[in-house]
C-alpha cells in the first residue's frame, strides 16, 4: 500500500498504472511482487529526489520486520520508525 500526500500528476498517473486507487492519493496491490515494489520505490524516491514536495509512505506485510510489516517514507517531515516492545513507533526530525 502507498499513501501519497501533495505530490505532483506525475506520481499519480505511474502508480495508477501499476496500482488501484481505492481513494485519493492511497494505491494498494496486495499482490505486488518484491521487486516490483523495489522498482516502483526507486521511480518514486528518485522523482521526489528530483521534484520534491509532498510526501509518500509505502507499507507492505514483512514477517522479518517488527510486527510483519514493512514501512517506507520520502518527504517532509522526516519520520523514522523504531521497533519498541515488539511494535512500531514513529519519530519525527523537526530540525529539517
């Protein structure tokens, strides 16, 4: 699943291409294969390298991960995830 926030046409149009859009700015495709997702998180953080704005935030089931589940961020602000008594919690850099 990705969730986009403020990012420009261009990262809708490609995620709607290989995603559905179950709402605005939020794609799922429970099938996706590990390196498809890889390529499409390539495409995005080297576009939101180059574009900047907004945000995206990419999660998928991963049992290697503290509570099976994978996470990804790109934007402002910059959010770390911390495994903390076998859950997940966000941190948040508010020097960027």
């Amino acid at each position: 699943m990705i969730v986009t926030r403020d990012v420009a046409d261009r990262f809708r149009g490609f995620l709607a291409s290989c995603m559905l859009e179950i709402a605005p700015g939020v794609y799922t495709a429970p099938r996706m294969s590990a390196g498809v997702r890889e390529r499409v998180w390539t495409v995005l953080a080297e576009w939101h390298a180059a574009l900047g704005g907004g945000s995206i935030v990419m999660t998928w089931r991963d049992p290697k991960e503290p509570c099976g589940q994978g996470l990804r961020t790109l934007g402002l602000p910059a959010r770390t995830f911390v495994s903390l008594d076998g859950g997940l919690v966000t941190t948040v850099d508010r020097t960027s």
